[in-house]
C-alpha cells in the first residue's frame, strides 16, 4: 500500500520507519511522549474513490499530527480493516467482527505501552469503528492501568461545526464517499479520484477547494488533542458526526 508520507527522512514519524535501535535510543532519552495508532477500513467507497480511502485519510492525518509534535508523538502501522459488515454486499470490501477488531486495536495500543509510550491516541477515520470501540475503550484504560491514557476518538470530532456548515454543501461530514472524502482526495491524492465514475450529486459536489479549507483545521485540531494529553488536561470531545440537520452525538444520536 503507498501510505501517504512526507518522505522527509529526518522527520520519521511511523514506528516502522525506525530501527529498533532509534526507537529505542528515542524512548530511552524521554523523546517520545505518545503514539498515535490509526483506525480505519478497505472498503467500498461507491464507484469512483477507491477502497483504501478511509487508512490513508486517517493515516495522513496521524503522520500530519505527529509532525506537527515532532519527536514527540510516533505513529504505528494502520489497523487497515476496520468493521464495515454493513457494506457487505459490495464485493472487494473487507471486514473483521467487531470483538476482533477491538482485540486487535488493543494489542498494538499495548505494544505501544509495553515499549514504554504513556499516551496513545486511537485515531479512528471510518464510522463503522466508532461504537465498537467507544463501547470498550474504557475496559482497555482498566487493562493497560492508570499510568497509561488512553483515548478514543475520529479525527472528524475536532471539527468546528461554523466550518463544516460554511464549506459542506451538503452538510456531511465525513459522510460516506461523497463531498467530504471527494473533497479531501482531490488534496491528498486526485488520481485516486476516478471522476467519470461519479455517480451521485453528493459525491459531484466535491472540490479540491473544499479539501483545502478543512484538513489543515482537522490536523490542527487532532494535534491539540495530542497536546492536551501528553499535559494530562481533560477533554471535551464527544463521538460525533455531521448532518445538514446539525452535529449530532454518535453514540445516543442526539443533537448537540
Ligand atoms: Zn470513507
């Protein structure tokens, strides 16, 4: 898979991109101070955007946060397939049962711990993932002990609702392959944007000028959470999702 990265070789982010011996000079100075690990899916993103979508959008938003913190914050490799049963019936998409996905997700948050990373942001970019883990994420603080923070959340719940409804047309944010993740592909990567497939108005309604004004905000915003972290501060930011009706609470469906 060709992940989205800097390629700035002084400027190594991913865990991978380490030798054992850097990551572990790097713990053993104190320079890691929290470890992103990117949630998402492989699947079908309707006709014209294709299926790895939602890994590297949350992907390059992970490695876009981490730089902004650099050398403070590392990203581990993506949990690529995420619970996506409900699209089944697309042929291509991949899914795992959702106690397996949260298994999994714990385990390579505990990698994280075992190296000796206190903060781990589980960064999730595919709606599917939320409930999911939402529903487990404070059994895994009981496992991993009360030296280790770690926290749930997509990178969408940073947004400021004033900016979504001035940008969106539709009022969807991420939605599901429409002007959003249109818009956010045309920026990160528009050969992936199969444009005469485009079948649907909402999809149509996708720009790259769109993308530009709402990723630099959602990285900022996915930083400040990091930052907020590593200082041990509370934070208010509840799962949600954007509809033209308003923000919406992803858990209880209620508007907020
Ligand atoms: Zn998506």
């Amino acid at each position: 898979m060709n992940l989205v990265t800097s390629g700035d070789r002084d400027r190594r982010v991913f865990v991978g991109d380490h030798t054992r011996k850097e990551f572990r000079e790097k713990i053993e100075a104190g320079t890691i101070d929290a470890a992103i690990v990117p949630t998402a899916a492989t699947e079908q993103h309707n006709e014209h955007l294709e299926m790895i979508h939602d890994t590297l959008h949350a992907t390059w938003m992970a490695e876009q946060a981490a730089l902004r913190l650099f050398p403070r914050v590392v990203v581990t490799s993506p949990v690529s397939v995420g619970v996506s049963e409900h699209w089944m019936a697309q042929i291509g998409t991949l899914t795992v049962r959702p106690e397996i996905f949260c298994e999994y997700v714990f385990d390579v948050c505990n990698s994280m711990v075992r190296a000796g990373v206190k903060n781990v942001l589980i960064l999730n970019g595919h709606g599917g993932n939320v409930k999911p883990l939402m529903r487990r994420i404070y059994e895994f603080r009981d496992r991993l002990g009360s030296d280790v923070n770690i926290r749930f959340q997509s990178y969408w719940d940073v947004y400021d609702p004033a900016l979504v409804r001035e940008t969106m047309d539709n009022g969807r944010l991420p939605g599901h392959a429409d002007e959003y993740e249109t818009s956010t592909m045309l920026v990160l990567a528009p050969e992936r944007v199969h444009a005469a497939d485009i079948d649907n108005d909402s999809a149509a309604l996708g720009t790259k000028a769109k993308g530009d004004r709402l990723m630099e905000p959602a990285v900022d915003g996915v930083a400040a959470v990091l930052e907020k972290m590593i200082a041990g501060e509370k934070i208010d930011q509840p799962p949600v999702t954007f509809r033209s009706e308003g923000r919406l609470h992803m858990i209880s469906g209620e508007e907020v």
